[in-house]
C-alpha cells in the first residue's frame, strides 16, 4: 500500500477535542478492528456507466450504489476502521459527528453493524427520509436549530459536537472536514476503481463538500493519468473557492467553510453551478 500522506496530526482538527478512545484491557481492540473489516466486504466497486453525449465520452460513477447509499460510506468506513487499528475507538466508544446527512447515515449504519453508540449532529435541512432513519437507529440525536453567522448550520453543528465530546466520556469526533483518513479513503477505494475502468482519461468532474473526495481521487488520478485535468464542481453560495457563504439549499455540494481537506487535493479548474 503506498502512502499519499504523512502521519495525520491528531491534535489539531478543528481546535476540536478528539475522543481519547482509551482501550478497556478486559476487551482486545482487534474484535472490533475484524468486525470493522468484515464490512470492507459491502463496499463492492460502484459501477461506471456511460452518458449518452454527442461528441465525447462521458462516464459517471454511480455512488449511489454504495451499501447505505452514498459516496460516504467510503469514509465512513475507512475513518472508523483506521481509528479502531489505532486504538483511538474501542467498544466503549461514543462517536460524534456533524453531518447534513449522507455521512450520518453511513456511520450510523456502520456503528450500529459494529456495535458502536453514534451521535449524530443535524440541522433542519437534512432531508425527512434521513432523519428518520438516524432517528430510528441512533438513541440520540441532535439537532441544532440556531443559523450561524454564514446564514447556515454547520458552524452550530460544529460547535454543538465541540461541546458533546467535551461532556461525553470515550467521545470520539470523525471529523469528516478534516481527517486525513477520508482521502485515504478515496485515493484507496473510489479512485482505484476508476483507475482499473479507465486506460486514459482527459477530465475528471468531482463535486466537492468536505474535499475528502477531490482530495484522494485528484492525488491518485494524477500519479496514473498524468494529464488529467481535475475539475473541482461547486455550488454558488458555498464558501469552499473563497466567495461569500449564502444560503444554499442542495445538500451534500458546497460548504459554509473552507475544509482542512482542500489544502490536500490537486484541482485545475472550479466550476460552479447554480441552485435555480
Ligand atoms: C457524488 C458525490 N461526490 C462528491 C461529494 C462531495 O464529497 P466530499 O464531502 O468528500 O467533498 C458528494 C457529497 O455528498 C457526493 O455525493
């Protein structure tokens, strides 16, 4: 396995306190740790269909075909398999995190296959369908309700976890925004598949959120295709290419913040698309 990264700094996401996942001697790390890789099995390769364009060869990877859904089941599982071989999580673990949706409801999946209590963080925008499916599945859920300065949630979600992993003992904060694992993730999973479909390639379009996915994919897909360009595709009102964060509607692109993870990707160009 080749490294993309250097060793992660643990201590600085976000000023956010990380979870010290202390193991229990009586329980050894590794049960989790299998049971964890038992799920590797569920992320089979999302299929690559080819859209009927004239003039050019356009492709778009289904993640929707994802176990619970989404491209962040990816995430969701490397974050909390490369934690559990750490020893940062053990059973006794409360995982905490902020999410609009598709990341909730990955973890809250896979912590619930795994044993694992999670917490997640919403806000009124999440979708009914996913609410009441994080509702159903995770004891407690909370969501804020109060805008914050940008006009969005996510700075109240965020500050709403700071406070969680402070009052709750073994909490440990994912931090999608800036754990290094997710680009892990995506330079390991989603961008080797490409990479195996694909001899060549001349562009490549890549919604971005938290960049843990531009991030990964962009790093890989410029080691093999040395000429590819990496579209960064955004959404007018997010904050992430540096404009003035407005009210957005459409979960899942843009950000009312500039993720730590965007440092790491390797992007050409930004296009941004309008909500109307
Ligand atoms: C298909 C797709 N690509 C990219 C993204 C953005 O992901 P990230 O948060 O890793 O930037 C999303 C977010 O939900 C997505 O659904």
């Amino acid at each position: 396995m080749q490294n993309i990264v250097s060793p992660p700094n643990r201590t600085s996401h976000y000023g956010l306190a990380r979870g010290r996942g202390q193991l229990d001697p009586q329980i050894p790390a590794s049960r989790l740790v299998t049971r964890l890789k038992l799920l590797r099995n569920t992320l089979r390769p999302t299929p690559h269909v080819q859209l009927a364009v004239k003039g050019m060869n356009l492709f778009a990877k289904l993640e929707y075909v994802n176990p619970v859904g989404s491209i962040k089941d990816r995430a969701a599982y490397w974050i909390l398999t490369r934690a559990a071989e750490r020893g940062e999580i053990c059973e006794q673990t409360t995982v905490i995190e902020s999410s609009s949706g598709n990341f909730a409801a990955a973890l809250a999946a896979f912590t619930r296959l795994v044993g694992l209590r999670f917490i997640p963080v919403i806000d009124p925008n999440i979708s009914g369908a996913y609410e009441s499916f994080l509702r159903r599945i995770c004891p407690t859920v909370v969501k804020v309700e109060d805008r914050d300065d940008t006009g969005g949630f996510l700075k109240s979600r965020l500050q709403k976890v700071k406070e969680l992993c402070a009052t709750i003992p073994n909490a440990y904060w994912t931090n999608q925004y800036g754990n290094l694992d997710a680009m892990e993730a995506h330079y390991e999973l989603t961008a080797t598949e490409i990479c195996a479909d694909f001899d060549s390639l001349d562009y490549v379009f890549i919604g971005v959120s938290t960049a843990g996915t531009i991030a990964g994919v962009s790093r890989r897909l410029k080691e093999h295709y040395p000429n590819v360009r990496v579209i960064a595709v955004d959404a007018e009102g997010s904050a992430i290419f540096g404009g003035a964060p407005r009210k957005r509607h459409i979960p899942g692109v843009g950000s009312s913040i500039v993720p730590p993870l965007l440092s790491h990707a390797r992007i050409d160009d930004i296009v941004l698309i309008s909500e109307r």
